[in-house]
C-alpha cells in the first residue's frame, strides 16, 4: 500500500473515531452527566468534553450549583416524570403500574412446578440491581443485589446454603402461589452514577428511597426504617 493510501485510511480512522467520541460524549449529557463526570468516564480530557458540548449548543454543566463550584449529585436516572409528593400519614403501596414508570421492567414470575418446587418462569438480568415481587397489582417485596440478579433470585428457587432470611422468602412465595394469584417478578438495572467525583450505586440510593416512601408489606418493620 502507498504511503498516502495510508495517510487517507488513518485520517478517515481518525474521524471515525472522532466522531463516535462526539455522539457518546452527547449521549452521555442527554443521560445527565455534566462535563467532568464525562470526561473520566472517557478517559479524555474535561476540556475536550466541554468544547464538544460548547459546539453542539449543550451546557457543560447541570445547572447554577455547578456553575457556582458547589458539588452536584450527577447521576443516571429513568427519563419519567417527578413522583408525587409523598402523602403524609400512611405510606401508599407502591403499584406495577408505577414500577414500570420508574424503569422496571417484569422480567419473569414465580410458579411451583412439580413436587413444590419453585420455580422461575422468564430470565432475569444478569446484572446487579432491584428485585420487587408483586401480585394483584402492587409490590409486596423489594429486593437489592449488587451481584447478580439472577445468581440472587435462584437462591429463592433452589434453597441450597441459604440463609434465615432466605429460607424465610422463599416459605412466604410457596404460602403466597398456594392461595393466591401468581408473583411477578420486576427488575431494574440503573447505571451508577457520580458524586464530586466519587462513584455512587444508584441502585442502593433507589432502594432506601423507595422502602422509605411506599408500603411494602413482605419487607416488614427492620428494613423499611433504613430510610428513615
């Protein structure tokens, strides 16, 4: 190959990955993240971040807080609208319907096979993150790993080296199918996010928020009170 075919290949190379650079630094901004947190994800420099954004109309920043130096909370979240304000007195119970407004998705359901087994019908993520089982419309049960979420929910199936608390959910879903509709299972896997440049697991944050707005009553007394 001549020596200006090759000039000509890595140029277009170049702007090739030029461009895919450009279109995931603005991917990244839609999502929430402001300059810096892109530029260490990327590995780039923060000005080469900003002056992408600067060209493509975008701020660089989130908003007056980061403008000021103050530190911001930059994390991913569910393109949805705002919950409603939290009622006071009684916690309200926290619907399907509202679980897939805020980005979960119903991934499988428990049955019991043969024997009384249980067992799962559909295929969680393989990905860390929230777990909620649900019946006749609500969740009854709120769950987080940040390993696996099908690695975490086969331990309710299979009952191997299981622990007390476990042991526990796993007697409450075969008491539940017994008597009652079947139990859904919805998951969410959100990314996590950035805060003045430390990571943050938005999946930990979602859960204390959620047990500390909605009534879930498999989650019981103990757990609802870390988010208060």
């Amino acid at each position: 190959m001549r020596a200006g075919t090759v000039r000509r290949a890595r140029g277009r190379c170049g702007e090739g990955q030029s461009l895919n650079r450009t279109q995931r630094i603005i991917e990244l901004h839609h999502q929430g993240f402001e300059a810096a947190s892109i530029a260490h994800q990327l590995g780039i420099p923060p000005h080469v971040a900003e002056e992408v954004l600067r060209e493509a109309g975008l701020p660089a920043a989130a908003g007056a807080a980061a403008e000021a130096g103050e530190a911001a909370v930059v994390l991913a979240t569910a393109a949805v609208t705002a919950p409603p304000p939290r009622p006071r007195g009684q916690r309200p119970a926290l619907t399907t319907t509202a679980l897939a407004a805020g980005g979960f998705h119903r991934t499988g359901g428990w049955v019991v096979a043969s024997g009384g087994r249980l067992e799962i019908i559909g295929t969680p993520p393989a990905k860390p993150g929230l777990y909620a089982f649900a019946a006749g419309g609500r969740a009854l049960y709120l769950g987080l790993t940040l390993r696996r979420l099908d690695a975490r929910l086969n331990q309710y199936r299979s009952g191997e080296g299981e622990q007390a608390a476990t042991a526990r959910m796993r007697a409450r879903l075969l008491e539940a199918l017994s008597r009652g509709p079947p139990i859904e299972i919805h998951t969410v896997t959100p990314p996590d996010g950035v805060w003045s440049g430390w990571p943050v697991s938005t999946a930990s944050g979602l859960e204390v928020a959620l047990l500390k707005r909605y009534d879930l009553p498999w989650n019981g007394r103990a757990k609802a009170a870390k988010g208060r």
